[in-house]
C-alpha cells in the first residue's frame, strides 16, 4: 500500500496538476528544515504534497474560512475512526439504491438538507461535508446568500464516499499540522524563522460568466485581492518566502489587473486545466499566475 497521503476532498481549483510548477519555484530543498503555512487551504493539495515530500518540515500551519471545511479537517485528525464507521454506513446505503434513481435522489438531498440545519453532532457534520463532496455535481462546493450549501446531486452511479485507507492517513499525516479557522491574516502570527507561504485565493474570474468564487458567504472581490497583495508585501517585509496562485485575466481580454498589482514580484504564467467549468468544451488548457517573491530556483 502507499504511503502517501492525498487529498480527500474534491475542491475547485484543486493544485494537483500544478505542483511540478510549484516545486520549480520552491524556495526550500526536500531536506531543508522550515515552516510552511497555507492560509487558504481548501483540499490541501499542496499541503500533502509537503507532507509527502519534505520530511524535515517543522511545522505546518492551515488555514480556511470555511468553518465546515475546517470542521472536517480536525475531526479527520481527532475523530477518524467514528468518521469512517459513519461515512462506510452511508456509503452502503447510497451504494444500494443504485438502481432506483428517486431514492437516490431523496437520499441526497436529505443529507443536503441535514447538512444545512448545522445541528449535527461535530462527527456527522463532517461526515456530511464528505458524502456530499464526493455526491454533489462536479465535486463543487458553493453556497447561496445566506449560506446553505445549494450544489444538485452528481450523476456518480457508486461514487467512492468513504476511502478508509486514505482518511487513516490523512489523520496520520494531521498530527503534526495546526489548523486553523478564519481569515488568511490571522496566519502571520504563526510564521517564525524560515517559514514559506503558499496562498491559493479564490481566484478573480476570467470574465463575467466564468465567475466562480462563492466557496463561502460574501465574495472575494477585487478589495480582497489588493488586501492580500497588502497582505504579501508584509510577508515580503519580514523575509518570508512566498507563492501565490491566481487566475490570468489577461488572456482573454486586456486586463492588466494582477500584472499592474503585483508588479515588484515575479510572476510566471503556467499551463493549467481547469475543470471547474460545467461546459467540457470550455475546459482546455489555460495559463494561471504563479507569483513569488523570490527568483525561480530550478
Ligand atoms: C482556490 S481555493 C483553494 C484551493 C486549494 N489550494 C486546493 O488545492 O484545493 C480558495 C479557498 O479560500 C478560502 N477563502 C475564501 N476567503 C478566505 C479568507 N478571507 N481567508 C481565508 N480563506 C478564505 C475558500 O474557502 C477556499 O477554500
């Protein structure tokens, strides 16, 4: 069995495909000793990736607005045993009505409704955020104004709900990571000699109907992002090392907004493919940003 962990979660914008770009631009080698904080963690794909890979990292510090997201990472690394007798429950129940798509389609829709009441025992909340992750269209995650989760059932016939092997991993890896729930800013009190920063903004939409950046209540518009370029100038101050990804709104019409904002650092523009977009014909290969404060090493 291997033994690395990966990402439980599927989480638009997931950074999977673009860790070789990431590791190009790394300011640490594999075995350096440093902390490395992610104030907007999602799935964490990066953050399992340095788990994997840097077996001398110190300390991990992540971060999320999302209170059920954060829910669920702390109940994987406190909880996972309860967590993976509820999810196998589940999974079998929804396994066998397979064949009788209204029942299915109740089911779903049932969690989705328990989910939003926020009354569940902190276990099943997480187990809740997990079966709908893995049932729910496209793996999306998005909510409406006053903040209940509104994403329909996927078309999965016996999606994978509860990968036991992983989660116990997962919870293995977790140990040694401090997790945290609010805004990206809170991070900073946690960095502390060599500690690098990844930062994985909603990105800003490529154009108007491309908009998709309502992960939580409120969106992150463009004061956002000026506010976290406040937020990387500090970082820079302080001699912290950081990556910063985003969308590149200058391909597909002049938009020299991230170009202008960012314009003291290096940015990079990377191939990547965006699977967010509910039209298969529109999800080809795009260039995201990939902005740093130091030159590439590699
Ligand atoms: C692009 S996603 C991160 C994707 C992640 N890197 C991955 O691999 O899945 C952006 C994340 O930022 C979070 N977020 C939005 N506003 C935030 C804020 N002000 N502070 C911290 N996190 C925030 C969202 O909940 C979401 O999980």
């Amino acid at each position: 069995m291997s033994k690395q962990v990966k990402p439980f979660l599927k989480w638009a914008g997931g950074k999977t495909q673009l860790l070789s770009d990431i590791e190009q631009r790394f300011p640490y080698a594999k075995e350096e000793t440093f902390t490395f904080i992610e104030p907007f963690v999602g799935s964490g794909a990066v953050l399992f990736w340095i788990l994997n890979h840097f077996p001398n990292v110190q300390q991990c510090i992540i971060n999320d607005i999302n209170t059920d997201l954060i829910n669920t990472y702390h109940t994987i690394r406190n909880d996972v045993g309860a967590l993976i007798e509820q999810l196998d429950v589940w999974q079998s129940e929804y396994h066998a009505l397979t064949l009788d798509a209204e029942r299915k389609k109740a089911y779903y829709y049932q969690k989705r409704t328990d989910f939003n009441t926020k009354e569940q025992p902190q276990i099943q909340q997480a187990a809740l955020f997990i079966f709908l992750n893995r049932t729910c269209f496209n793996g999306l995650y998005r909510v409406n104004r006053s903040g209940g989760f509104n994403v329909p059932i996927g078309s999965y016939k016996t999606p994978k709900i509860c990968d036991a092997p992983n989660l116990k991993k997962v919870s293995e890896a977790l140990q040694k990571v401090i997790i945290l729930q609010g805004d990206f800013k809170q991070t900073l009190e946690h960095a502390q000699g060599n500690t690098m920063f990844y930062l994985d903004p909603p990105y800003k939409p490529l154009n108007a109907s491309s908009s998709f950046n309502a992960y939580a209540k409120g969106e992150f518009n463009d004061d956002e992002q000026r506010r976290l370029k406040n937020f990387c100038d500090t970082l820079s101050e302080q001699n912290h090392p950081w990556i910063l990804s985003n969308s590149d709104v200058n391909q597909m019409e002049e938009n020299n907004f991230f170009d202008e904002l960012y314009d003291d650092y290096h940015i990079n523009r990377v191939l990547a493919k965006r699977a967010i977009n509910s039209n298969s014909a529109k999800r080809g290969c795009i260039h995201e940003l990939l902005i740093t404060n130091q030159a590439a090493t590699a």
